[in-house]
C-alpha cells in the first residue's frame, strides 16, 4: 500500500531559562524511527542500519548546522507562548 515517511520535530520546556529547551527532531519511515537529532546530544543519531548510514552523513554535512538553528528559530522562538499557556 505504499511507504509511509513523516518528520516530527518538537521542543522540549523544562524550565523558563531559554537554556533549558531542548529540541528533538524524528524522522520515521513505515513506523520505525530511523533518525533522531536531540540538541541535547548535539548530533543526529541513526537507529536502523540506514538511518545510521544517514545520521554520520548529516552529521559532517550543512544539516547539523541547519538542525541546531532550528534550536533558536523554533524554540527559543515560540518559548513566550508556550509558558503564557
């Protein structure tokens, strides 16, 4: 019936100090978690053999860098809202 793929990226508040955000970023192909970038970590981690693969390609490629803005552009960002909610 096809192949199935979705990114999902979401932010993580543990305290109102903008430091402590953390962003995780998913990419799941057919229900399995191949990849995940956790700021925390700073890195992409790959969990299937091609998402390991992908994760050391990233990894030395403009998409780390592009993943970590993402920390500012989107959480750092949106932080206002989500503690006056």
């Amino acid at each position: 019936d096809g192949y199935f793929y979705h990114m999902m990226r979401q932010c993580r508040y543990s305290s109102k100090d903008l430091q402590g955000i953390e962003l995780i970023t998913s990419y799941v192909f057919n229900q399995a978690e191949n990849i995940r970038f956790n700021s925390t970590v700073g890195k992409f981690v790959g969990y299937t053999e091609h998402g390991v693969k992908n994760a050391e390609a990233w990894n030395k490629g403009p998409e780390l860098a592009g993943e970590l803005g993402e920390l500012e552009r989107f959480c750092k960002h949106n932080a206002d809202l989500h503690y006056s909610t």
